[in-house]
C-alpha cells in the first residue's frame, strides 16, 4: 500500500515553542484592548497621585486646629511672653544707642563696648524710671482735681440736657436716657475708691453708667499696678537678652546643620533684626517728637497736666492708627471738662495736635522710615484687632514688630511665601534664589 508516510519531524530545539513565545505585537484584534487598559492604568496612576478633598479638608481642619492651639498657648502664657518680648525691643533699642555713642568723636573712639552698652542700658532704664514718676504723680494731681471736672461734667450735662428738652424734633425719651446715663458717669467719677455708690445712682442706664465709670478706674490702676510690677522683670531679661545676644544667633546657625540653611537662617535673623531696630529707633524719635510739639501747644493753651499727656501721646504713638486718635482725644476732653475751658478751647486743642500729629505722620515718617516695613495698612489694623485681644495694650504696642517678624519668618519658607506676600504691602518679598546665589558663592 502506497501511501503519504507520516514520520513525524523531528522536535525543534528552539524554546520555548512557538505556540509558547509571548509576541511582542499583539494581534490585529487585539491592539485596540491593549492601548485601552494601558490608558486606563495610567489614568488610574495619575488619580492616586493627585491629592483627594478629604486630604485637604483634613489639612484646613489640622491648619485651623493649630491657629487655635498657638492662640490660647500666647493667651495663656502672656505674664511670660509680653515682659520678655518688651525686653527684646528695649534690647534694639540699647543697641541702637550703643551704635551712637560709638559714632561719637571722643567717648567712642577710647569707650569699650561694654562699658558703651552699660551706659546705654542705664540711659534707657533711667528713661524709663522717669517716665513711671510722671505718670505716678500725675495720676494723683488728676484725682485730686476730680471733683472739679465732677463739678463742670455736671454742668455740661445740665445745659446739654436743657437744650434737647427744648427741642421737639428731638426724642425725649432718648433725652432722658442720656440724662440717666450722665448722670451716673458722674456719679461713678465722684465714687473713685469704687465703695460708696451715691444714693440718687439708681438704676437702669444711671447704675449702669456708674459701674462702668468704676470699672473703668479699676482697671488703669489694675493696669498700671501689672506694669510697675513687671518693670523688674523687663529689665532682667532685657540684661540677659543683651549678654547672650551674640551665642544665641550662633546656636541657631549650628542648629540648622547644612551650609545653606545656615545662610538662610542669618539673613532672616539679621532682616529681623535691622527692621524691627529701624522701626523701633525711627518711632522713637518720630513719637518724641510729637510729643514735645504737643506739650509746647498745650502749655501755651494753658492745659492741665500738659506734660502728663505729652508722655501719653509720646507712649500711644506706638499703637498704629487708632493709637494717636486716643491720646489726642484725651487732653481735649480734658480741656472741655476744666473750669476755664469750654468747647472753643477744646476744638482748638483738637486742632492745633491733630494738626501736629498729621504733618509729622504724613510728611516726616513716610520720609524718614519709608516703606522699609512693607505691611499693608489693613493687616496692621487686623494685627492690631488681634493682638489687642490676646495681650490687651500691650498687644496693641507689640502688634507692628510681632507682625514684622512673621512676615520674614513666612517669607523664607516655600509653603508660607504665599501667606507672606498677602501680609505684604506691594506683594514684593525677598525671593529665596538670592539666598541660594549667596549660599553658593
């Protein structure tokens, strides 16, 4: 039988088989399934990679949780924090006098540096002791004269109360009110030990006005008491402060550990530093300033404690915006309320020292102080809100260089240089390339 012999071949010595081998090009029907799970595996990767909302909802949350806990740690820690941020600023400002007496042609050519800056600390402290006689005796002299300005509110109020009766388009039950309400501040002011409360104070708006009156007294001897207190305290860190100031920016340079971060970390604290001294240095002379003129103007209008509310103007001064609206309202409410003042007196007082203070803040500072600060009046009014709610006045006076620290603080750092520029007046920060350049070089 002839036939086809089927002798099978021989096995072939590749491996693995053909059927085997993975091809490299997939079939014709299968190329368009196989770009599609590569694109859907890629758009699976990128989605895991983009950050979720709940990631960011947890970090405002973590964000918010934080502000809080940094709030309440300054609230609660304020008997330490304020004294020791107070001292740092009269640290500046004993440097600022120690660079002028250096400057000077004999003491500092032969003077030490040490011997400059005990004479600096001695001059502030001294400065400083003055400024606490005069507001302790003059303190005294206004209570002592307490029944006078009693006398002439209550003729104000007596008159004024009169006029309104006298006018129908005026409501007389806001009249009365008034009257009430006058009535008991006056009694409050009489009442100044705050135990004897005036048989007639009654109650309603009169009783109301009355506690106010006493809180009010309660609380400047409350605060005046708090900051003689602390005086010592100032002083004594403002000592240590001074010795140490040199190895505590040398701990922070080798805290940092890598050449650049060292860098970065001095130009932050020598731009802290020569802001917050020019700020200091600069207010300082600007509020002596005005102060002195105020105190010419009014012992020339004849006004009570002149010199009492020269230093008030002098120490408001560094409470940005509202801090020369208070200082200057007193003295003339002052003079309204003297048995030889009147409202005429009193609206040229107002005149003649806002007139003072207003050419001073805008011509002289912007000149003299610039925009070195680079703050935005709104932030400086929003600090001030804030920091006058944790620390009460001495919150207000920290507010500017509190701020200016965080600005250049935020500043230095990539995930806050977004805050930063907000905080800012222009927008225009220091970019953190020029401290990499001088890292390098």
């Amino acid at each position: 039988m002839t036939g086809i012999s089927r002798t099978p071949s021989p096995p072939s010595r590749s491996w693995p088989p053909a059927s085997r081998r993975i091809s490299t090009s997939p079939p014709e029907g299968e190329a368009g399934h196989g770009s599609q799970s590569a694109s859907t595996l890629n758009t699976m990767t990128e989605k895991k990679k983009q950050p979720g909302p709940p990631r960011s909802v947890a970090a405002a949350f973590y964000g918010l949780g934080l502000t809080i806990i940094v709030f309440f740690i300054l609230w609660v820690a304020q008997g330490i924090l304020v004294p020791l941020i107070v001292a740092a600023l009269l640290s500046f400002l004993i440097v600022s006098v120690k660079n002028g007496l250096d400057r000077l042609p004999v003491i500092g050519r032969f003077m030490p540096g040490a011997v400059n800056f005990g004479l600096s600390f001695v001059i502030i402290v001294g400065i400083l002791l003055v400024i606490s006689l005069i507001v302790r005796e003059n303190a005294q002299a206004v209570l002592e004269k307490a029944p006078e300005y009693q006398a002439r509110l209550g003729e104000l109020a007596t008159g004024f109360v009169g006029w309104a009766e006298g006018r129908s388009w005026m409501p007389q039950d806001a009249v009365e009110a008034m009257a009430d309400f006058l009535d008991g501040l006056r009694g409050g002011m009489a009442a100044i030990d705050g135990e004897d409360i005036p048989a007639d104070a009654g109650s309603g708006l009169r009783s109301q006005a009355f506690a106010a009156a006493r809180g009010a007294i309660a609380s400047a001897t409350t605060a005046a008491s708090t900051l003689l207190g602390n005086i010592v305290t100032v002083f004594l860190y403002t000592a240590f402060i001074l010795i140490e100031r040199g190895r505590f920016s040398r701990k922070l340079t080798r805290m940092a550990g890598s050449v650049a971060v060292r860098h970065r970390i001095d130009n932050a604290i020598d731009d802290v530093t020569r802001l917050i001294r020019t700020y200091v240095t600069m207010k300082t002379l600007i509020n002596l300033t005005v102060a002195s003129i105020s105190f010419v103007l009014m012992l020339a209008l004849g006004t009570d404690f002149a010199g009492f509310w020269a230093l008030l103007i002098f120490v408001f001064g560094y409470v940005p915006i509202v801090g020369a609206v208070i200082a200057i309202s007193l003295p003339v409410l002052l003079t309204l309320l003297a048995p030889d003042g009147g409202l005429g007196k009193a609206a040229l007082t107002l005149l003649l020292l806002a007139g003072a203070e207003q050419s001073i803040s805008s011509f002289v500072e912007p000149r003299v102080m610039g925009k070195s600060l680079n703050l935005s009046p709104l932030v400086i009014l929003i600090s001030l809100a804030t920091w006058g709610s944790i620390w009460g006045f001495a919150g207000m006076l920290l507010s500017v260089p509190l701020t200016v620290v965080a600005l250049i603080t935020l500043s230095q750092f990539e995930a806050t240089r977004p805050i930063a520029i907000m905080l800012s007046d222009n927008g225009e920060i220091a970019p953190l390339a020029s401290h990499d350049e001088e890292s390098a070089a």
